[in-house]
C-alpha cells in the first residue's frame, strides 16, 4: 500500500495512544478499528508510535470520555453529528449502527482521515458514504467545515461534537473553532458537546508539569485553562452558554467503568487520575 505524501508525525500518536486505550473498555468495535488502524499503518511503511503500555490510567479515562460522550449525545437526540479531529473514535460507527436514519460526519486533517477511511474499508463498513462520512479539512478552516454540513439534511439539527480536541489548540484556534460551530448551528440548529480542558485550580496549574503531547509539540499543560470558571467565562465570550445541568463530570460513572479491573487498577487509583473537566453541552446564547 502506498502511504500518503504528508507526514504523519504530527497527528499519529495522539490518535494511535486513544485508540490503543479504549481497546480495555469493552466498547463496541474498539479492538476491531485499532487492530485494522496498526495494519494499515504498518502497510504505509510505517513504524507504530510509542503506546506507553505502563501509563494505564489512560484507560479508565478514553473509556469515561467515550461513555460520557454517548450519554451526552444520546441525551441531545440529534441525528445529525459533526465530529471534529475524530482521530480513530469508534463513536461515528457506533452511532450509524444504532440509528439507522442518522447521519455521521468526521472532520479531519487529510493525513488521518485517510487512515480513517482506509481503517474502515478494511472493517467492511457498510455505512460509509451512506450516513457515514469522512471529510478531510481542518477544524479551523469554515470552508471545511463548509463541505462536511453539505453532507447533512437542512430541516434536522446538528450535534457538533469534540473528544479531546481543544487540549492541542491555543486561545486563538479555540475562538476560530468556536466561529465556525456557531456557524453550524445557527444554519441548522442543535448543540456544541466537547471536553473543556482545565486545571482544577490556578494554584494547581502553577506547578502542572509542563507536558508535551506525543508528537505535537504542544504543552497542553500550558494551553489548559487555569480552573474550570475561566473555561466557562472564554467560551461565554464566543457567544455560548454552558447550562450547568447539562455538565457531566467523569467521576459520574466511575463504577461503571470496564477498563480498571481489565488493567488491574483500584476504584481510589482511577477516580485520582481522572481529568477534572468532564464534558460540556454549549449552546448558542440568545
């Protein structure tokens, strides 16, 4: 298999680490896409990013984030998602399996949306171009964002949806992602749900160590915001409100949780590794 031209050392590792960790979560077809996601990388040519197998508090936390996500989504009753920078997630399969009239559309940078797409060829994936698509674009740019809304029907709302995406995005790229939502649910109606990435406090994010994103080469300990009110109040000023009943912190479902005992981990060891922030629904405000 011929790889593409671009490189992939900028987005692989991200995406390749949430993929490898959700696999503990018992998640529906998350073993499938990672195995098939490895084989057509290998097939580029190319060698598999670092997993940091020993880091196993990561699987408790994709697997909170991916069952907190469904709730949210579920609890919306949009049949219409965007997902941006989707990455290898299994939710837009689990969604077009479940809601047969429901239409699914992943934005990402040309480089994974190809993996993406060739990971799902591999899968057999009946759904794609059907009610289920990939659009290779940035998140940033309205013109991407343009062509995957052309994918959807104009009288039904949109859930817009990110899981772990404003992590890598400084305040600038943040309010262009939040222009361009906006833009989307204005056209068409419906809500913004995604991760507000934040430190439990400014005295907590004074002595953050300062981590790099595997090959990003961006300190995502720097881009958090100091605690969750200066999340709130920024995304206020992109003209949205965070109803607060509508906010779902990870230790919610903690119990619930499949990937701990799969990774021999303690209830007190998994609730001191979970991110404080949780998910969010956002609205356009009035």
């Amino acid at each position: 298999m011929t790889q593409p031209a671009e490189s992939f050392n900028d987005i692989a590792p991200t995406a390749f680490l949430a993929a490898y960790w959700r696999q503990f979560s018992g998640t529906p077809y998350a073993q499938e896409v990672f195995d098939a996601a490895a084989e057509v990388w290998t097939g580029y040519g190319q060698e598999m990013p670092n997993l940091y197998p020993q880091r196993t508090y990561r699987g408790p936390t994709m697997e909170a984030r991916h069952r907190v996500g469904n709730i949210l989504l579920a609890r919306a009753g949009n049949t219409q998602t965007l997902d941006l920078a989707a990455g290898l997630s299994v939710r837009g399969l689990q969604h077009t399996a479940a809601h047969q009239d429901s239409r699914y559309v992943e934005l990402d940078l040309p480089i994974m949306s190809r993996v993406k797409q060739d990971t799902l060829a591999r899968l057999g994936t009946s759904a794609l171009g059907v009610q289920y698509w990939q659009e290779p674009g940035s998140a940033l740019d309205p013109e991407a964002i343009e062509r995957a809304v052309n994918h959807f029907d104009p009288a039904r709302q949109v859930s817009v949806f990110c899981e772990g995406f404003l992590h890598y995005l400084d305040d600038a790229e943040r309010a262009q992602v939040a222009a361009n939502v906006a833009t989307v649910l204005r056209r068409f109606g419906g809500v913004w749900i995604t991760d507000l990435p934040h430190h439990p406090d400014a005295e907590t994010a004074a002595i953050a160590p300062r981590f790099h994103a595997a090959g990003t080469n961006r300190n995502v300990s720097e881009l958090a915001f100091p605690n969750r009110q200066a999340a709130l109040t920024f995304f206020t000023g992109q003209g949205f409100n965070a109803p607060e009943e509508e906010a779902f912190g990870y230790e919610l479902i903690v119990d619930q949780l499949v990937s701990p005992t799969r990774l021999g981990l303690t209830r007190d060891e998994v609730a001191a590794q979970q991110r404080p922030w949780g998910m969010h629904v956002l609205r356009l405000a009035a």
